[in-house]
C-alpha cells in the first residue's frame, strides 16, 4: 500500500494533454495528521442493499441526490469531498503513489490492468458509500448501480441527464460527457471510439453477447477474469496489455469511453483515470462493474474462484472511512459481500439475461 498521506506526488502517468487538462493533477489527500488504523468489518445490523440506476423509487433518487448534493456542499479540503473523493482514483491511478513501502520507491502503483482492479474499486465504493450515508444519516444508504447487462438498464440513467431540477443544479449532471452519446442514451459495451449507428435493438444484443464475452469467454479462469498478476517490484502495465482482466479491458472501458467527452484534451471526465471521478455517473458504472464480480461467482462454473496467492490476499489500500479515519485495508477481506454487509438487488426471474447471448 502507499503511505498515502507522507508520500504523494502531482499525478503525470497516463494523462497526454497535461497542459491542457481541465481538472487539477495535484489529487493527493489531505493529510490531517492521523494514524493508519486496521481495518474492521462493519456490525450493521442490515444490508445495504444497492438498487438499479433505473428502476429507483422517486424515494431512493431523491436521496441519491441529496446525498452526492452534501458532498459537494463539502469545503473541498475536506477528505470526503466530491473532489478529493474523484482524487482518490487519479491517485491511485495516475502516479500520485510509489511502491516506497516494498522498497520501489521509483516504480509508480497502479491499480489498473492487473489483478487488483476489482478489489481495489471495491474498497473504494464501499467507503463512498459509507460516507454518503453518513452525510445524509442514513446508516442503511446504499448505491444505485447501472445495470447495462440487462436490456431495460442500458441507457444512461435518467436521472444522470438533466442539467437542472426545479430550478436546481442536478447533482448527478456533468458538464464533460460526450453529449450526443447522453441524447442516444443506450451504451455501447463494445465501444472503441467509433460510432456503430445500427439500430437501438441490434445495439442490445451486441451488448449483451459483449457481457457474456466478458463473464464466460474470456473470463474463465481466475487470472483471465481479474487481471495478470502485479506484485511489489513491477512496472504497472498499459492498457491493451493481455494480463488485462476481461471486464476491465471489455464493457469497462468501453463505458468509460463512451460517456467521456471525446472532444475534450483527455477524454474528460469518464475517459482518463484522472477525471473519471468527477462524473457521478463513474460510481454506479463501477457499482455494476463489481456486482459482475459476483455475478461471475454466481455462475459456478469451473475456474470461477477469487485468487488465492498471498501476494494478492496480502495486497492493501488506505482510505479515509467516514468517520474520517485512514484505514488500511487488504484484498483478502474484500472477497465477501456478506461481511461487507451490502449486496446487489436481483431481478428474481432472470439474473443473468444474456446467458444465452454466446457472441
Ligand atoms: Cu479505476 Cu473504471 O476505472
């Protein structure tokens, strides 16, 4: 893990217009003097449970709203922040961290294209949750997420789109999205930078038939699925690199692409590491990224396990919680949602609709 509050430097990796970048590349957090402490596992009495972007009651919008509203209501120096929360990811990211605690002090960490993208993105999610809770007092608060593998989820989440709500500034709006792809609404999981222009029902079963390339295909054992390995000592890889895990390198990034603004000098935000974390809308992709890594335990098939070398189960990251605390926290407790104490709301009749979409 880094020393995330002693040594941190102005983000540089990965980003080719640095000159000309619309969101600051100084991500480091703040540093408010504390001690790391241990990680320990939630004792709330119930599960949070996260509900699909497009099927949320007015009720759970609303506080969806109000709550990434507090957030950004936040003094910016504050750790839980909307920006130091969108910092997080190009810290990690972009090279604000060095391996200086395995003793690399010249190689940058990378959580990306390798191993450790699911756990790392789901610690991540777990605290953001927690703090939005927080800030609302709603000890049970849980995340929509943006369930593109399903038909009906596809578009971008209604509530994503508008710029303003009776009168308001929508909280969920940004400014840097790629606008006609928001006024198509339906992703494009295969997305490589080109528009396809076929018709909204072929644009479903290609995503579909993308989802089932990336859970069974190209995802059937454990290092296909989650990454190469990346261990103390070795250089962060690039994307396009095979070790990339098949999620990652497929409806993830293609996401990613999508929603960011092609016109801007990175890809802001969604399209560079740097900036994703400036779109609200980068949470609810990720929430639905993680619960792939579910779904793909779910389906029980052979090869389908968690890894279980200690250099991954022994891999850490340090967040603020939201207590405001800096916790150090491990791949190994990061494997059970149950312990977690959140989950995913299914679709009783069918969870997996593309089952049947072999490409
Ligand atoms: Cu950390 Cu979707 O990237």
């Amino acid at each position: 893990a880094p020393d995330i509050t002693s040594i941190c430097k102005d983000a540089s990796a990965g980003i080719r217009n640095k000159d000309q970048a619309v969101r600051t590349l100084k991500c480091c957090p703040p540093s408010l003097g504390k001690p790391i402490k241990d990680f320990v596992f939630p004792t709330d009495k119930k599960v949070r449970m996260r509900w699909p972007a497009q099927a949320g009651t007015k009720e759970q919008v609303d506080k969806y709203r109000a709550a990434i509203q507090a957030m950004r209501d936040l003094p910016e120096d504050h750790p839980h922040s909307f920006v130091n929360q969108a910092k997080i990811h190009c810290a990690y990211c972009n090279g604000g961290y060095t391996q200086v605690d395995s003793g690399f002090p010249d190689i940058d960490i990378q959580i990306h294209n390798s191993w450790l993208f699911f756990p790392f993105h789901r610690w991540y999610l777990y605290f953001y949750e927690r703090i939005l809770g927080k800030l609302i007092k709603d000890p049970d608060f849980a995340l929509p997420f943006w369930k593109w593998d399903e038909p009906a989820g596809m578009p971008i989440p209604e509530m994503f789109v508008p710029e303003t709500i009776d009168g308001k500034p929508n909280s969920l709006y940004d400014v840097y999205r790629n606008a006609d792809h928001i006024k198509d609404r339906i992703v494009d999981l295969d997305y490589d930078g080109k528009d396809k222009d076929i018709p909204d029902k072929q644009q479903v079963l290609c995503n579909l038939s993308t989802v089932y390339r990336d859970l069974v295909r190209n995802g059937g054992d454990t290092l296909s699925f989650f990454g190469g390995v990346y261990v103390a000592g070795d250089d962060p890889v690039g994307n396009g690199d095979p070790s990339v895990g098949s999620v990652e390198a497929g409806s993830h990034t293609a996401v990613h692409r999508w929603v960011g603004d092609s016109k801007q000098p990175n890809g802001e935000d969604m399209g560079n590491f740097y900036s994703a974390g400036y779109d609200p809308a980068f949470y609810i992709h990720h929430t639905n990224v993680d619960r792939m890594w579910k779904l793909w335990k779910d389906l029980r098939l052979p090869g389908h396990v968690d890894p279980t070398e200690k250099d991954w189960l022994d891999a850490s990251y340090v967040f603020y919680d939201e207590n405001e605390d800096l916790v150090r926290v491990y791949n190994r407790d990061s494997v059970s949602l149950d312990k977690l104490k959140y989950n995913y709301i299914e679709n009783s009749k069918e969870v997996f609709p593309w089952r049947k979409s072999r490409p």
